[in-house]
C-alpha cells in the first residue's frame, strides 16, 4: 500500500513511528513541514524534518523529542562563552554536526531535498521524507511587546516567548513563492491513503496545506486525519495559542472544519469529544494519547482502517489482512 503523511514535529513523529509498525511493507512517504526552520550562525536547522528523521532512525532524545539522544551541549557552552546569540535556542554537539553537512550541502547549491535524502541514508527512517518545498518559507509571528509591534521567527516565539505573548498574525515568509518539493505532488498523486497525523494544525499541518498546490493535490484523495485536540487542550505542545492566532476555537470539531471537508474524509476523535460531526465526513472516536509505541501502532492502525472503509465503502475489511 502507498501510503502519504504529512508530518510536523513530535507527535506527528511519534505517528509515524506507529504507523511503520502498523503497516510493514507499506511505501511510506513524508512530506515534512520546513516552516519550522531557521539560520543560526550560519547553520540552516530543520527542526521537524530532523525530529522525523532522528526519531524513526533511531536519535532522537526520547523524552524531548527533539534533538539527538545521548548529548552534550560543548558548542552551546562555547558560543555562549563568546557572548553570541541566540542563546535561547541550543543545539546539541551531535545536532550541529547534522546543520554543518546540510548547511554545507545547501551551500554546494543541493536543494534541501536532496539534503534530507543524503542526511537520510545515514539514518534510515523507513519512510521517503521530502520537505514540503526547497524554496525558502519561514513562520514568523507578529507580536506586540515592550519593543513595539514586530514581527519575530517562530523559534522566538515558541522557544523564547513560549507563546507568552499573543501571536496577532502567523505569517509564511516566502509562503506565497514556495513550490512544493520534487516528488511531493507525484506521491500524493500515488497514494492509495493520505494522512494528517496529530501535528499542530496551524504552523506544521496548516504551513504544508498552504504551499501553492498541495491542498489541491490532496482533495482527490483519500485523506484521514486525527484530531491534534483531545477534550478542548492540545495533546502536546501549544496548538491552542496558535489556534488562537488565527481566531479558531481549540476543538476537535474547529480543527476539522479549518481542514474542511474537501480535504479530510476520514477524522479520528478522542471518546471525549465523540460528538464532532461535519457533512461528508465520517468521524471515528479512538483512544488519540500515544503514550507508547502499541498506543501509537493502534492510533495508525485506525487511521488506516478508517481510510480502507472510505476508499471500499462496507469492504469492513483492510486488503491483505483479513480479520
Ligand atoms: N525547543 C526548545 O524548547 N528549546 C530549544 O533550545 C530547542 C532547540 C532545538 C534545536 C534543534 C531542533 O531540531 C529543535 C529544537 N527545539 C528546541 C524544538 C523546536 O523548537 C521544535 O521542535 C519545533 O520547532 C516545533 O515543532
């Protein structure tokens, strides 16, 4: 089976992790969220693309879910040594040496792309991961603070700020020129089954959704997604303040109509919020927490199931494996 999934960061990793587990055999491809990137002396970072890859390779710092297991933070200690900022953002020994081969990539004119399938070989996630676009698009927030009106990275705000300060606009730099990546389109187009894992639904799944073309290619398919909210709060992270930004409740039931329906067919919901309903979709309610890699296999499993029903209305049965 070809299966697509958009992906952010952590928890659109840890679905992933359970989707590999939950469908072996399955081609998997990943189209990861690069708003999310930033340049921090003179070393591009991409934070989701990385988070993927470490995690289903194998590096990731479990209980953070970003950056490299087994860590130091020398460099970090240098670079503040000299005064240099940012040093509210760290980057881990083991996590430079990942920014200086892309860095040095892009610089020898590879578009990022390539870079991640080079960076990939290394760590053999299971999954083709493509970034939504080699073009440059960047999140950046507009705040109000004691500096005036400006508009900062995301990284600020999210790392920084942690979203301390309303975001009064979510805007993409370089939003409304991004292509998305080679490979990108024809995978969707591919695909028997497209997914939205439970990633933050403005500044990971919504930054995919807007990069020209991919909602477009994705409203043929079939697309199921799980809902990022469980019960009115985000799983994880700060969906909520997001959310906030772009003048959306934070429910499960406003995250699927944001998505709408020509997009999502299928929209996995925790039992809690049972009573989400939206024409031409069907909603499922499941257990969402992935708190461990069974919890996440079942969640993907689900997902896939939910997708196998839609595409084979009354099938009740997924291809391959009969119950
Ligand atoms: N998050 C933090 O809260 N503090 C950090 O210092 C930090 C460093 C960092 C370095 C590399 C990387 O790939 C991710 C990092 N993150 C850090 C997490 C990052 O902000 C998030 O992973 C995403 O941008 C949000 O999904």
């Amino acid at each position: 089976m070809r299966i697509v999934s958009l992906a952010g960061g952590i928890g659109g990793a840890r679905f992933l992790r359970g989707l590999l587990s939950a469908a072996p055999g399955s081609e998997i491809t990943v189209i990861g969220n690069t708003g999310d990137d930033i340049t921090l002396y003179g070393l591009q970072v991409c934070p989701d693309l990385d988070t993927v890859m470490y995690t289903l390779g194998g590096g990731i710092d479990e209980e953070q879910g970003w950056g490299r297991s087994e860590e130091t933070h020398v460099v970090k200690e240098e670079l503040a040594a000299y005064g240099v900022e940012p040093q509210w953002f760290g980057l881990g020994d083991r996590d430079v040496a990942t920014h200086i081969v892309r860095t040095q990539m892009l610089k020898a004119g590879y578009p990022l792309s390539a870079v991640t399938e080079a960076l990939c070989a290394r760590w053999r996630p299971g999954v083709r991961l493509i970034p939504m676009t080699d073009d440059r698009a960047e999140t950046h927030v507009v705040i109000t603070d004691e500096r005036g009106r400006r508009a900062v990275h995301f990284q600020e705000w999210w790392v920084r700020l942690r979203a301390s300060v309303p975001a009064e606009q979510i805007i993409l730099v370089g939003g409304d020129e991004a292509r998305p990546a080679p490979g990108v389109l024809q995978a969707v187009a591919d695909a028997d089954v497209v997914l939205l894992p439970p990633s933050n639904p403005v500044v990971s799944i919504g930054t995919i959704l807007r990069v020209k073309g991919i909602r477009e290619a994705l409203e043929p398919k079939t697309v199921v997604g799980v809902s990022p909210i469980v019960g009115g709060a985000p799983v994880r992270g700060m969906a909520d303040a997001c959310l906030r930004a772009i003048g959306v409740e934070t429910t499960a039931q406003a995250v699927l109509e944001l998505y709408g329906p020509p997009l999502v067919n299928g929209w996995l919901v925790a039992e809690e919020d049972a009573g989400v309903r939206l024409d031409g979709v069907r909603v499922e309610a499941r257990p969402l927490i992935m708190r461990d890699l069974a919890s996440a296999r079942d969640l993907a499993r689900a997902a896939l199931d939910l997708a196998a029903e839609l595409a084979h209305p009354g099938a009740g049965v997924r291809e391959g494996n009969a119950r």
